[in-house]
C-alpha cells in the first residue's frame, strides 16, 4: 500500500512539474510582447521590473520547498541553495551603502556633546522601512545622480530618463527635489537635461505648438530656476529667473508667480531694459561715459534663510 502511495504521489509530482516546464506550448511570441509594452508604456514596464524581480526570489523559495518535500520522499532532485546571487547581490548593495553612509559621516562629522551619536542616527535613518526603503531610496538616488549628470544611475536613471520626456509624476518630484534642494549635497541641472526637465516640470512635456516656449542654458538648483526663455512674444529670447516662494522673498519689480506641475510656486522675473555706462577718456581728459540700454535681470530677491 505504502508503495502505491508513493508512486502515485510520484506520478502527480511528475504532472505538476510537466505542466510548470512546458512553457513552450504557452509561451507568446515577440511581438505580443512589444505590443504589451507599447500599451503600458515603457515607463510603466520599467517600473515593475523590480517587483517581478521580487517575485522571482519568491518563486526560487518555493522551489526549495518543493526539493525538500521531494527529498523526504526518497526522491532526488537538484538543490537551488539556501543563498541564492539575486539575495546575495541585494543584500551587498544595501549593506556597502550604509556603510558608505556611516564612513561619510564620520570621516566629517561629529558627535553632538551629550547626545548620541550623530553616525548611528544616520545609519538608523538610512535603514528605515527595512530594505524595501534602502532599495527605494537608492532606486530615487540613481534617478538624481542621471538628472544632474553625475553618472547614469542605473535603474533609477533609466526611469527619470524615459518618465521625463513624458512629463511623468516620478521625473517630476526628482526634479522638485533637486530645484528646491540644496546645490552642495544634491547638485544642479544643466544643459540638455535641465532643458528637457523644465519642459516637464513646467507641464510642457510632449507638446508642441507656437505657444509652447523654448528653453536654453537652464540651470536648475538650490531653490532657483535661470535660463534662457523663446517664445513668439520673444522670438530672439529673454533671460529669465524663477525663485522659490518657500525660500526667497518676493523680488523687486515687475514679477509674476507660477505654478510646477508638483504644486511648487515660483516667483518668475524677465530680463528688463537697463542702461550700461561704458567710461571713457574725453579728448579734454574728463571722464565720459558711452550708455546703452540692455536687457538684465533684476538682482535675485533675498533667502528666507538669510534674514
């Protein structure tokens, strides 16, 4: 009896796994696939890469319960390990980047006289909402390391770089967070990148009209926003400069607030007409002065922080 019971618990096993291996007779050719990303948008696709990275940790688990259920059974079967890379390169990452943060700190910082220490407050921080948060955490800094050209930022900066030219919400709160952060710690956007993302964060991405504006030499960071703007109203261009309301005061002179897609506000100010004097020497031996009127910005408004 128990014999019978084993071959037939042998012969179910062997159906299952038939039916788990035969992914030829299931599989979907190439372009479904590309048809199923097209209508999902590559954004969408590249941000559950992750998640079924995941689930694949997960189904390798079951696998493992399944060899061990097989092996009680007399049966021998290849083992997948109890450390598999995907874990391990996880778990490698995470811990390099704490330790990156710990060292950082210490190699600058210092302990504040009778309280805790500053370095295991920081590395408590890093660690908070266990690795799911470190993994989201470095997932956002590989996004702001590609938007202000420090390097490409992996996965993250693959993401920021397909959800910009859409106008996406992820591209739009890291460019928030670099414009309204500080330059010595997050760094600034310029070039190609800062113009593509202001086209965004100003809701212009993926447009295209007369009315839509051109930007060039955009500098994006520490709370402002400076660049070049083109438009049919200024077909040769006009300097311009945006100023957060949450860290500046209001400038002086003729400005208009704005709104970021983010719901951050802005004070916007154009180049104005200004008289240049250029001295120069009179044939009498005074001093003259040649004018002439060009277009400048206003002085930047003073720092909140500053007052």
């Amino acid at each position: 009896m128990k014999k019978h019971r084993k071959l037939l618990m042998l012969l179910v096993l062997s159906v299952i796994f038939v039916c788990l291996f035969a992914t030829p007779a299931f599989a979907i050719t190439e372009s479904e696939v590309q048809t199923q990303v097209d209508s999902a948008g590559r954004e969408a696709v590249t941000g559950n890469l992750f998640i079924w990275f995941l689930c694949a940790i997960a189904f390798l688990k079951v696998s493992q319960k399944i060899d061990s259920f097989m092996s009680s059974l007399g049966i021998n079967v290849g083992h997948t390990g109890g450390s598999m890379m995907a874990e391990a390169i996880i778990a490698a990452k995470s811990l390099g980047a704490v330790k990156g943060a710990v060292s950082g700190f210490r190699s600058g910082g210092h302990t504040p006289s009778g309280g805790k220490s500053t370095g295991t407050a920081v590395a408590a921080g890093f660690m908070s909402g266990g690795l799911a948060g470190v993994v989201s955490r470095h997932f956002t800094s590989g996004a702001v390391k590609n938007a202000t050209g420090v390097s490409g930022g992996g996965l993250g900066g693959m993401r920021f770089a397909s959800s910009v030219s859409k106008g996406g919400d992820f591209a739009n709160r890291v460019i928030g967070s670099v414009a309204r952060g500080s330059i010595s710690t997050m760094g600034s956007m310029t070039g190609a990148n800062a113009e593509a993302a202001l086209l965004s964060y100003m809701g212009y991405a993926g447009m295209d009209g007369e009315d839509i504006p051109h930007y060039s030499g955009v500098e994006i960071g520490g709370g402002r926003i400076m660049g070049t703007e083109t438009t049919t109203d200024y077909p040769n261009g006009i300097a311009f400069g945006m100023y957060s309301t949450e860290q500046y005061t209001a400038p002086k002179g003729d400005y208009t607030t704005v709104t970021a897609v983010d719901g951050s506000q802005w004070y916007k100010q154009y180049a104005v007409d200004t008289v240049e004097k250029t001295p120069y020497m009179a044939p009498d031996g005074s001093i003259a002065y040649n004018e002439a009127i060009t277009k400048r910005l206003p002085d930047p408004p003073r720092r909140k922080d500053k007052i």
